[in-house]
C-alpha cells in the first residue's frame, strides 16, 4: 500500500494559525512536528524489527508494511525543519508561493494534485497531528468495504492526554456551539442520517454523521481525490471554519462527501493524537 502524507508546517512572525512562534516554544513545537513525521514511518514504514537474542534484528510487521512518502510544505527559511534530527530522506520538503503563510494549508492541495494517481490514501496533516494505530488504514478500508459509497469520508476523533492533577484522555472536537453548528449545516451535502454499524474483529462500532467535522486532518481514496479535483474551486483558499488552516482541514468535504467519525462510546476505534496539552490539562475528568 502506498501512502502519501502531506503536512503544512511554518514556524516564523506573524502567525498563531500553527500555534505559537514565541522562541518559548521553538523546542515544543520541533517536538511535535518530530512526533508527527516519526509516527508515520514507525506504523507504517520499512524500519520495524524484531530484537534477537544475539543483538540482530529482523524485519517485523511485514504484513502490513506500507510505502511511505511525506511532503512537508514550507514558506521560504519560516520552519524547524533543521531542528528535527530526522535524516533528509524521512521527508521532502515543498516551498509554497503563497503570500500569506496563514494559507499555507491550501498549497497541500497543489501536492495532492501532483501526486494523483501514484498511491492509494493521499493525506493531509497539521504538523501537531500523531498517528499510534498500525491498523488504521486497514480499518478505513474495513469502513469503505463496507458501505460501499464513494461519497462517504470517515475521519478520526482527536484526542489529547492530560497529565496533571490526573492522567486523563480527552477528545478535542465535541458538539460545536449553536451558530457554528447553523453554519456548517448550510455547507453540508444534504441527504444523509445514516448511521453504519461496522464489523471489526469480534466486535461491532457505531459510524456516525460528525456532529464536529474537523479533525486536523483528512485521508482521501484516489476516487475521493480524483472527485475533488473535478470541481472548479479545487485548492482554492476559503475561509470559513474556524481560520484558514482549520479550513484547508475542512470545507472541502463538507461540500462533496458524507463525513462520519466513530460515535463516541468507541471513539478510540480511529482516532489521532494532539500532540499538545491545549485543553486536557484545562479540564476536570469524572
């Protein structure tokens, strides 16, 4: 399987759209982005091995071994890419033209472009965003086996973890406030309440209509990409939810597809991390 990630990432004046540029946090936000390109390789990738007695290793996990390809896109010399420590060949870097970095989400769509045709999931991530499922894709692929409709998109729920007063685990994209649920009803595909119980293992999980669809990322089918780029306002940058790289995360699928997440008494069926601590240590758990 072929997978393709593409990461907007800045990291300079001017912007809190990719969180804080303050020096204070120049190392977290460097951990991040490391957390969330290392993540893909170590699921996913090549480099997974078995320890043996003697201090060799074998190749592990090959049933599911996946090529993995990562596109950061950048705005000129505004990133941390050279802080990471990560080898060169972990990712390639793509230089966006836009003027105005706060867009620099919409430049993914130009790679995504680019790339149709190559591989089998096309990705997009906020550079904060961290994959822990090796089984994720397959259970995507478990999700479109089973319904069967090319205009259905099922995201994951977004999860941070507490630490202080208790270690806890939250999920981030909850009922949105009353104008902004009006709002995004207006942008929906109409048409659909369905609910899809979806097999998996032993067990049955509720897939259903997202009362919140952002989720700091999206991974398309070619078919659902080869969809998009039939419209004529493809990669065009709208602002509409939240600020533009929330809207790059956004507006396009609520337009054209059918987006469920995992209800929440099985949130965890497919979910990403946040990497920071942005609400879990701000909030009381039962």
């Amino acid at each position: 399987m072929r997978l393709l990630f593409v990461i907007p990432h800045y990291f300079g004046p001017g912007s809190a759209a990719f969180g804080s540029s303050d020096i204070a946090h120049r190392d977290e936000r460097a951990k991040a982005l490391r957390a969330c390109i290392s993540s893909l390789h170590q699921q996913f990738g090549s480099r997974q091995n078995i320890l043996l007695y003697d201090g060799s290793t074998l190749p592990a996990n090959t049933q599911l071994l996946c090529s993995v390809d990562v596109v950061i896109c950048v705005h000129g010399q505004n990133h941390l890419l050279a802080e990471l420590g990560l080898q060169e060949e972990m990712y390639r870097v793509y230089d966006s033209q836009v003027e105005d970095p706060r867009y620099l989400g919409y430049s993914c769509y130009d790679v995504l472009r680019e790339a149709c045709g190559s591989y089998d999931w096309y990705c997009f991530l906020e550079d904060d965003i961290v994959i822990r499922d090796p089984l994720f894709f397959s259970k995507l692929d478990c999700f479109y086996a089973t319904t069967g409709n090319a205009r259905y998109l099922l995201l994951p729920q977004r999860y941070e973890l507490g630490e202080l007063p208790v270690p806890s685990k939250i999920y981030i994209d909850g009922p949105l406030w009353e104008d902004s649920a009006a709002f995004l009803a207006a942008l929906r595909l109409p048409g659909c309440n369905d609910e899809i119980v979806l097999p998996f293992g032993q067990a049955s999980y509720r897939m259903v209509p997202a009362e919140n669809p952002h989720a700091g990322c999206f991974f398309l089918t070619e078919t659902h990409l080869r969809h998009l780029l039939e419209q004529t306002w493809y990669g065009m940058p709208v602002v509409g939810y939240a600020g533009p790289l929330e809207s790059a995360a956004t507006m396009s699928l609520l337009a054209l597809f059918h987006v469920f997440k995992p209800a929440i008494e099985s949130a965890a069926f497919l979910e990403v991390h946040h990497y920071f601590q942005k609400y879990a240590d701000n909030k009381a758990v039962c």
